[in-house]
C-alpha cells in the first residue's frame, strides 16, 4: 500500500505550497494540505524538506517556505499571535527614527516572549488588551498606525522601558488630530502632557 504522503513528489509539494501562496505554515497546515495522518511520516517528509533547501525552520512547528520567501515583518506577525509591528521597528518602518533596528519589535496581549529565528531576534512585549488597537494590514503584516507606534513608544518609556528623546524623532507628518485623540484613549496624564508639550 502506498502511504498518501509518498503521492506527493518533491516537486509536487513545491508546485502546491506555490499555488496555495504559502510563504509560512505550520506542521498541522502542511499535514492537512499533503493529506498526511501518520505524525512519523509527518516529520520525516519536513525533514527531507529541509535537508533539500525547500523549507527552513523558524520555531518549533513553524516554517518558511523557501521558494516563496516573504519579510520579517510577516514571520513576526506569525510567530506569535495576536500580535501587531510597534515601537523601533514600527517607528523605523515609517522614517520616523534613523536606522534599523535588529530587533523586530511587536506588541502582543499575551506574555512577552523573544524567538530568535531566520538570523533574526523577533521581541514581543506586552500590553494591555486595552490598548490593543491602532493598527492595520500593509501587504502582508500588521503593524501599528504612526501615531500609534509613537504612543506605544511613550508609553514604553513612561514604564522605564524605553528612553524618549524627541529631537530623534522624526514627526512632522503625524496626523495631529488622529495622535491627540488616540493619546486620550490611554487615559494617561503623563502622555498627554508628553504630547502637548513637547510634539503638538
């Protein structure tokens, strides 16, 4: 009997993971796209993958395909979920600070964590489920709003965790009245005076 994995040749899963758009996925989305029951012929045929260069692995049970390679900012938003690109790497992804940051920095409503994969550091922070918001889907990742990456920062710095210096900052095109009403949603007197003070 010819186990069902053994129906798909390497080029066959090449040619489907390319027409799927799969770029990343998990051992339970290779198993339900290859049909593929038997968790010992699971991890064998990944591990043949790997050893031929088609798929590198990021984290435990997570890979990306090889040929249809995409950003960090993607695999970011993948390792972890929920999770949306903030602070450094938000901030640097708009021009707003000079330079790029090794870290790929994300916020999470769930408890920080830090995986080192495809030569990279990806760093999750945590916040508040409360404050979980202000972000949107640019291609193929979330990442936080301007103005919100910059209030993620300030509120980062006012909980000791990062430093604030205005004159690195590059703010002139932030929607002014989209920052001030997004800073009253944190309720936070501190941020609104770090607002009104030193950037409106």
């Amino acid at each position: 009997m010819v186990l069902m994995t053994e129906r798909y040749s390497t080029t066959d899963i090449i040619k489907q993971l390319r027409e799927k758009d799969l770029s990343l996925f998990s051992l339970s989305d290779f198993a339900r796209l290859f049909n593929i029951n038997n968790r010992s012929t699971l991890y064998k045929r990944i591990q043949r993958l790997e050893k031929e260069g088609i798929i590198q692995k990021l984290i435990k049970g997570k890979y990306l395909f090889l040929f249809n390679p995409t950003n960090d900012w993607a695999i970011a938003n993948y390792l972890y979920q929920p999770s949306y690109v903030s602070l450094e790497s938000a901030l640097s992804f708009y021009g707003m600070i000079t330079g790029f940051p090794y870290k790929i920095t994300s916020l999470t409503s769930k408890k920080p964590r830090t995986f080192y994969a495809n030569q990279k550091e990806f760093q999750y922070s945590q916040i508040s489920q409360r404050f979980f918001w202000g972000y949107e889907k640019k291609e193929n990742f979330l990442i936080a709003e301007k103005e919100k990456a910059l209030l993620d920062y300030l509120y980062f710095s006012l909980k000791g965790l990062r430093s604030f210096d205005e004159n690195e900052f590059e703010l002139r095109e932030l929607d002014q009245k989209k920052l001030r009403l997004y800073a009253k949603l944190f309720k936070d007197d501190r941020l609104l005076k770090i607002i009104k003070g030193k950037i409106l």
